[in-house]
C-alpha cells in the first residue's frame, strides 16, 4: 500500500527541558548591537531548511528511485496515492516541476486529498509564489482543519512575506492541535525573538530541540537570543553545537564570532567571521565582522 502521509518527517527526541543559564559576558553587548540587530533581521527574513518539510535529497531523485516509482504510476494511472508519492520523491530531489505536475494531477483524481494541497504548497513556496502556496494551504485546512502540518507551512509563508500575526495564529493553531512537529516552536519561536522576547524565544527553540535534536538551527537561533540577553557563554555552546551538526552554516559562524567578540576573543572571532563570509559573501553582519576584529 502506498505511503499516503504527508511530505514529512518528525522524530520526537524527548521531552521539554529547559537549561539553565550560564553566567552572563556582561558590559560587551553595545558595541555589538548593531551587529546583533543585523543578525536578529536576517534570521527574521531568512527560510531555513528546518522552516521546510523535507530536506532537498537528490538521491531521491535518481533513476531506481523514481523509475521504480514510475511503474507503480503506470499500473495504477488513477491512483491520486501514486501521483502524490512520486511528487514527493520529485520534491525531495529539487526537480519541481515534476512534483507539480504530480500533486496537481493527484488533486484532479482527488478534490479532497488535503496531503497533496500541502505538498503542493511547498513546491509553490520554494518557487516563490507565495500567495499560490497559502492558497494551497488554506484548501488544506479546509478540507481538514485539524491538519497541522498546513497551519505550520502557511504560517511559514506568512512569517517571511512579512505578516507576523497571521503566522503566530497558525503557529499557535498548529501548538494547540497538540503538534509534535518542531517547525511550530523554531518558527513561533523567531515572532517572538523578532519582536524582543527572548526569554519566550529561548523557551520555543528548546522545545524544538527537544523534539529534534539533529536539526543545527534552533540551536543556532536560540544561541542569537542569548546574545540578546548579553550571554556570551550560552550563545557560544548553541553556535558550536549548530556547527557540529552542519559544518557550513555559515549564519552559526557568525553567531560563534558574536560571542568570542562579546567575550573578547578577538583573534578567534575573526577566524569566524572570516569563515562565515567564505561560505555567503552576502553576509554583511560577517564582512563587519572581519572588519571591527582586525
């Protein structure tokens, strides 16, 4: 029987447990708020591969794979099910036109198949048209309104194109439904680290934490809040652990380099800036790095 299950993976780690926290660097922070203002907008602005549900395999798209589920689409050529496995097998690998094609075709077989409306949602987001992708998510909700996982996505949507209240009540919609899925409290999370709560923030990427512990960014995002509150000590644990996770992210060097300065470790500070900036040369907050830790 055809897997039928939405475009995602959870693996629930354990449960909620905040940490206390270290002492703080106090007396550095000023010097660094502009720096850290810089840092809290692209973490506001930026889609991150958590934020997105699945990680881009492209294994997932070679030819065994997705010949194999090409057969099962063939035998079974009304089948909504079929469509809608392989398009994720399509999404997974990047290649979404496919995967467009094979949830709108999985949609015509089934009006009501809410799965395939938030697959398709997300191919919409990732090719940038989002007012596609909340449509498609709405539709979801329509047809299902306990469907979590579509308040998570549409509210991910709303969050970067700039409407923060619709995205906390889907947030907060997707939390009340008992979600399990570390997206609602990463994302719900980044509202309230935009907006100044930190301590909130900080409680929502541990919750994310807790229920994924190998995903880099909400240690990274958690680590940018404890700059917020002038600790050093902590920022820097999130940032190494993000690094450990995912060597080439290059927003976590940033935050490394953050805390070192706080801290006043100049030379090593530089070090990950210079870094950050070889991974994304877009990186402002990394180039004024390297420049105030010469």
């Amino acid at each position: 029987m055809l897997n039928t299950a939405p475009w995602t993976r959870v693996r629930r780690i354990g449960a909620h447990q905040a940490r206390p926290r270290r002492s703080a660097a106090h007396g550095r922070l000023l010097p660094l708020a502009p720096a850290l203002a810089m840092l809290l907008f692209t973490a506001a602005c930026t889609t991150t591969s958590i934020d997105n549900a699945i990680d881009i395999d492209p294994a997932q798209g070679q030819g065994t794979n997705i010949a194999s589920l090409s057969a099962v689409v063939e035998r079974n050529p009304n089948s909504a099910e079929a469509y809608n496995v392989r398009g994720t097998a399509y999404g997974r690998a990047g290649r979404y036109r496919e995967a467009l094609n094979d949830f709108s075709r999985a949609i015509e077989l089934n009006r009501r198949f809410y799965q395939a409306y938030a697959n398709r949602a997300l191919v919409h987001r990732q090719t940038g048209d989002p007012s596609a992708a909340i449509n498609d998510y709405s539709t979801a909700l329509k047809i299902n309104p306990q469907y979590d996982i579509a308040y998570i996505g549409r509210g991910n949507v709303y969050r970067v194109t700039g409407n923060p209240r619709q995205a906390l009540r889907d947030y907060e919609r997707a939390i009340q439904l008992g979600t399990t899925n570390p997206r609602a409290y990463h994302s719900r999370g980044l509202l309230y680290q935009q907006d100044g709560q930190h301590n909130q923030a900080i409680e929502d990427f541990t919750t994310a934490i807790s229920l994924d512990s190998d995903a880099p960014e909400p240690y990274n995002s958690r680590g940018v809040s404890y700059l917020a509150l002038n600790d050093a000590g902590n920022a820097l644990e999130d940032a190494n652990k993000a690094l450990r996770i995912r060597e080439n992210y290059a927003e976590a060097w940033v935050t490394q380099g953050l805390a070192l300065e706080m801290q006043g470790e100049r030379a090593k500070a530089n070090k990950a800036f210079r870094r950050a900036y070889q991974l994304d040369n877009t990186l402002t907050v990394a180039q004024d790095g390297v420049n105030r830790t010469r």
